[in-house]
C-alpha cells in the first residue's frame, strides 16, 4: 500500500514539475515577445489555472487582440474571484475598449473592496467622464486625497474647471502639477490659457512662451500669444505672433484679419491689404459648392428645370466648375427638346475643358451624347 501511495506521488510530482517547466518556456517566450507561442503552451495546460489565464490575457493584449484578452481576463476571474491585479487590468480594458457600463460596475466594486486605492478612484472618474456622469470630478477630488502627488488627475482636474470657466481653480491646479513635473507641456499649456483667460496678459506672455520652449506650438497658441503682446502694446511682437499662426494655418481669419488691423496702425497699408483680402476670400462662403450640389440635388428629383437654375448660378460663382458645366449639359438635355439647344450646352463644354486633365471622364461622356444626340437629328430629318 505504501508503495502504491510512494509511485503516485512520484507520478504527480513528475507531471506538476513537467507543468511548470513547460510554464517556464511559455513565460520566456511572452517575455521576448512571442505571444503566440507563449499562448499555445499556456492554452495546453490542463487544467489551465485562474494565472494562466491572467497570462493569456496579457499576451492577447499585447498582440492587440482585446477581445481575446477579455474572454481570458473573463476566465481567470470566472476561475478565482480574489484575483484584484485581473479584476483591475480586466476593468481597464473595458473603458479602453468603450463598454463603459461594465468596467463602471467592476470600479465600484474594486473601490468597495479597496477603498484606499487611488487608481481605482482615478479610472472610475475617467469611466464617469465617458459616461458624462457629473461625478466625475468627485473621484477626481478622492483620487487626490489617497495620492497627492497624482499628476494626471491634477491635468483632469484643471481641465475640467478650465471649462468650467472656474479659472482660478484651473490655474490652482496646473500650477500645483508644474511644481510636481514643469516639464509637463499639457499642464503648461493650461496654466497659459489660465492667465489669458484671467487677462493678466503679462503673465500669459511668459506661459506662452515657456510652451514654446517644451517644443510645442500651434496656430492657436501664437494667437493668443500675439493678443497678449497686444493687449501689453507691444504692436511689433503682436504682429510677428499673428503671422506665425497664419504660416501654420494661412486659413485662419481671426488672425489674417487681426493682422492687417495691427499693419494698419502700424501704418504698413499694402501690407495691411494683402492680409484682410485673405480674411475677406476666407470669409466667403464657397457659394459654387453650394450651388452645384443644390444642382445636383434638383437632379436627383428630376427637377431640371430648378437643376439649370443652380448650375448656372455655380457657374457664375466660378466659371471654370467643370462638373457644374457638364452638369448643367445633362440638365438642359433632360430638360429642353430642342435638338440644337441640347447638343451646343455639350459643345460648350467641350470647348471650354478639351485640354483639362481633369474633365477627362466627362469629355468622354459629352463626346458619346453629341454622337447620340446628332443620331437622334438625322433620323429627324429622315
């Protein structure tokens, strides 16, 4: 009996020690970055364990396969419910992946159990953001008291009273990050915005330009650094701030226009008028689209008649439309029997765009309707 008892432990014994080297391979294997091996080692073992599968979960994950990592996240807490470092991965992913239900229910749950944990605060807040649950913030303001060091929630928790318009609060906060972490450009970035917003235009200046120096920069951050200089009178550094937001977007009217106003009483008028002609050709709406697809719409409906209407306005807008042009052709075709009337909007098109590479696919359409069209008046004449 003894020795019946002696040969299973060694069997046992010989099969736990088999799975665990196996196991070991499996872990070398994810950790140089061959998942899928690693995978199918892990998805061998029988029976595979609430780790393991917190193991395939990760793997899964790394390959980008979240649905996967999911169903194994799933499984392992599904095999051992004390597993808090799956719980908290699996409730991640869940917010990452957009099923922001579940991951809120699993956060309540992980915070009802770990109370102190201020992670667990922090992404319940970002699922209430996701959720536009006002008691975001709330978690926010716990994730602080348990970590007062946690400079992410700082960046939410200035965001947030930044649109809010609570801009001392803002600032309040962005300052205390930048004391954590001054290289932080997003947190920079805020505490900019907090001093324009307060107009205390000096101040801002500096932000500004300490955003500049951690190497970001945008049309809209040179804006507002040139009204500040404005604001402080400075009309020279105010106008070299607009202009380096129009060469990031020439498609800026608010700075286009504000720089010729600022050249004009800088008492440069020609160089006044090239900026504010920009602003002017910005500002006007693009009526040749508006009416071609007014057109077009009339077309849809078989309603020709309005159909010329608006292609012709489109055309007066911009004469050189190739699609309202032949647009209109088909229009007028549709719409007027006249043989000679239809076949000469055709000629006209042809005549206009017989060398433009991009009227290519309508020239062979208007060349194949004259020929229909000419077919139609010989058999008249017939």
């Amino acid at each position: 009996m003894r020795i019946s008892v002696l040969i299973l432990f060694i069997f046992i014994s010989q099969q736990v020690e088999a799975q665990t080297s196996t196991l070991v391979v499996a872990d070398s294997l994810f950790a140089i970055g061959n998942y899928e091996k690693a995978i199918k080692i892990y998805e061998s073992q029988s029976p595979i364990k609430a780790k393991t599968y917190q193991k395939i979960a990760a793997a899964q994950q790394a390959r980008g396969l979240t649905s996967e990592a999911l169903k194994a996240y799933q499984k392992a807490i599904e095999k051992d419910n004390n597993l808090t470092i799956v719980k908290s991965r699996y409730a991640k992913l869940l917010r990452q992946t957009k099923q922001f239900n579940k991951a809120d229910s699993l956060y309540k749950n992980l915070i009802n159990e770990f109370p102190e944990n201020p992670n667990f605060h922090y992404q319940m807040g970002l699922v209430k953001q996701q959720l536009k649950d006002s008691t975001a913030v709330s978690y926010f303001h716990k994730t602080l008291e348990k970590d007062s060091l946690h400079l992410k929630v700082m960046s939410r928790l200035a965001k947030h009273y930044f649109k809010k318009k609570d801009y001392h609060k803002a600032d309040a906060f962005a300052k205390k990050g930048l004391q954590i972490n001054n290289q932080d450009v997003q947190m920079s970035l805020i505490y900019a915005q907090t001093a324009y917003a307060l107009k205390s235009y000096h101040i801002a200046i500096e932000r500004y330009l300490k955003v500049i120096d951690l190497g970001y920069e945008s049309s809209n951050v040179y804006e507002r650094l040139g009204m500040a200089y404005y604001q402080e009178s400075d009309i020279e550094k105010a106008i070299t701030y607009y202009k380096k937001a129009v060469e990031l977007d020439i498609r800026k009217i608010s700075a286009q226009q504000t720089i010729g106003q600022l050249l004009l009483i800088n008492e440069k008028p020609h160089d006044a008028e090239k900026h504010l002609l920009i602003a002017l050709q910005l500002a006007k709406p693009q009526l040749d689209n508006l009416y071609q697809n007014l057109g077009l719409t009339y077309k849809a409906q078989d309603n020709f008649k309005n159909a010329i209407e608006y292609f012709r306005l489109a055309l007066k807008e911009n004469p050189n439309k190739i699609r309202s042009q032949f647009e209109l052709a088909v229009a007028i075709d549709n719409y007027y029997a006249d043989l000679e009337t239809r076949l000469s909007y055709y000629n006209l098109f042809i005549k206009k765009f017989k060398s433009h590479p991009k009227a290519e696919n309508y020239l062979a359409l208007a060349y194949r309707r004259i020929s229909d069209i000419k077919k139609e008046q010989h058999l008249s004449n017939n």
